[in-house]
C-alpha cells in the first residue's frame, strides 16, 4: 500500500508516541490511528518487532486491535504465543477481525479464540478473554460453552465454572488468582491485588506464603519503576496473613528490613505490629539506626513508624531489658530503649 509522505511522518509520529510514557499521548495515538486505518499497520507491525518494553507493545496491540486490519492475524498470533498481558490484548485484534470481509483471516481467528479458550494448558485468564471475544458470534460462543460445561471435572472444568459466573469480573479476579496459585502470575501486580482483598481472608495459609516468595522473586527480577507495585502487593500480602494471624511468612518481613535501606510501604509496619517476635527486633533496631541518614518528612515518619513498631512488639511479648536480645540492642543502639 503506498502512503503519502505528509501521512507516512504521521503515522510516524503516533507509532512514535505510542512508545513514550506519557499516557494521554499515547491514548490520543491509538484513537488517531484507528482513524487512520490500515495504511498503519505495517509501520505498527515494524514497531512492534521492535519494541523492547511490554507497555509499547501493549500499546501497539491496542492500535492494531481499533483498526481492525485481517493483515495484523499474524502478529497477533505471534502476541498469543507470548503469554501474559500481551496475549490477553492479542486477543482484541482476533475479536476486531472475526467478521471481517476477509473470510480467511476471520476463520483463522475463530479457530484461535476457539482452541485457546478450550486449552487447559494456557493461563485462564487468557482463556476467559479468548471466550469473551466469540461474544461477536453467539452461537459458536454456546457450543464452547456447553463443551466447557460437559467437562466440568476435568482439565478444563474449572473455566466453565468461571463462564457461568454472573459477573465477568469476578470470574476474571478468580482467573488471575488461580493462575498466581498454580505459580503464573500477570504481568503486572495491580490485578491479583485486586483478587487478594477478596480470596485472602479463605486461602490457605500455605498458599499465601507460596505467593508471598513468588512476589518477592518477581519484585527481584522487574525492572526499577516496576518494583513499587510488587512491593505494595507483597505489603498486602503480610497485612492478610497479620489479620489471620499467621507468622508463616515472618521470615519475609525480617528479612525485608535488614535489606531495606529506604521506606516500605505501612503494610509491612501493620503485620509487624500485630506478628513481630523477638526475633524482628534486631532487624527493626538496625532499620531505625539506618533511617537516622534520612532527613526528609519520609524519612522522620518512617524512622518513628520502626520505633512504634518496636514499641509494640517488646510490649506484646513482655520483652525485658535483662533478655538477651534487648542487651545487645542496648550495646549498639541504646537511644532506641530510652524511646520506650
């Protein structure tokens, strides 16, 4: 398809954009190039070879589902294999095409969202998305339905459980939570926290450990900017096993204060308060001494969060200035005991 030059530096431009990080800029250039149409979809097609972050492919997906071209059936296909949220958004070009005029291209993509809501080895989350695009063809999305149903003990049965849930995003919560408990967790921490506020107060125990060192490795493993949000989650991880009363993942909350050189987030102080022993004193006492360097509104607030913490715990456990631990604390840091 030829394109004129004065259209050829738009398109530019917008895939450009949808590469940035300011998000209304972003949101403007998926809108525009939905207008613009297939004469974008090679340029994002390019784009999307080479992007390097999930939030500009995220972005090109978006374009390519509002445009609608059956030409994007192959990258979208390349997308599915990728997994996580990158798949859940290839699924939206698959729906954009299933009754294009291309017969081809709306065939391949209807035995895509088929077989992968009907595949009990990919993540379900995927799966509920790949059955909520065949809304577009009701009757194919009914008989996907009755099989899904008909295996209700099998591999598969628990997706069909899903499916009859009134409210999509309560089975879409049910999916991601589940998918974190088999060890596949999404992309991004915002949705499984989303489903902890919900399942947290009945799952195992166990299983809320697991999760608690799941997030912390994927925390490790993320890039910088992303860190936050898995810290924050993994904070609401503790604050559940505090309120049930569980010291199952004590060991986290130790170690998190002997690595942590700046603030946590005040779920971290709340399951302390409420699970710490003997054995987070140290720790706290060294994170308080550490906190001493930081000078800002934070830093003073943190530094007292750790004291009140303290506080709190050599209270509950009727700790005594004769124990062991609370002689060595005196040793190195005497100006926390005279706080109490």
């Amino acid at each position: 398809m030829v394109i004129k030059a004065s259209s050829a530096a738009e398109i530019r431009a917008l895939v450009d954009a949808l590469r940035g990080r300011d998000e209304v800029q972003r949101d403007a250039a998926i809108a525009r190039l939905g207008v613009i149409g297939a004469r974008a979809v090679d340029r994002l097609t390019d784009a999307y070879a080479a992007a390097t972050g999930r939030g500009a492919q995220l972005a090109i997906l978006r374009a390519l589902e509002g445009i609608g071209s059956h030409r994007s059936v192959p990258l979208a296909q390349r997308a599915l294999a990728e997994g996580g949220d990158v798949a859940v958004a290839a699924i939206g070009i698959f729906r954009s095409v299933l009754t294009a005029s291309q017969t081809a291209a709306a065939a391949a993509a209807l035995d895509t969202l088929v077989a992968t809501t009907l595949d009990s080895g990919q993540d379900r989350r995927i799966r509920l998305a790949a059955f909520d695009a065949l809304h577009e063809l009701p009757d194919v999305r009914a008989r996907v339905a009755d099989a899904l149903r008909a295996d209700s003990r099998g591999a598969t049965g628990d997706v069909g459980t899903m499916i009859a849930m009134a409210d999509a995003e309560t089975a879409r919560a049910e999916a991601v939570w589940k998918d974190a408990v088999d060890g596949r967790l999404p992309d991004g921490p915002e949705d499984l926290r989303d489903a902890l506020a919900s399942r947290g107060a009945t799952a195992p125990l166990g299983t809320l450990r697991s999760l608690v060192d799941a997030v912390r490795a994927r925390e490790r493993s993320v890039d910088a900017p992303a860190r936050p949000g898995w810290l924050a989650l993994r904070g609401s991880l503790h604050q559940v096993l505090a309120q049930r009363g569980s010291r199952v993942a004590l060991y986290d909350l130790r170690e998190t204060l002997e690595d942590r050189s700046t603030p946590l987030p005040v779920s971290f102080l709340t399951a302390l308060h409420v699970l710490g022993d003997v054995s987070c004193l140290e720790p706290l006492a060294s994170a308080w001494d550490r906190a001493a360097a930081d000078r800002t509104a934070d830093g003073l607030r943190w530094r007292q969060q750790l004291a009140s913490a303290f506080r709190a715990i050599t209270h509950r456990e009727k700790i005594t200035k004769r124990q062991v631990v609370m002689k060595r604390i005196a040793a190195r840091w005497p100006e926390l005991l005279e706080l109490r």
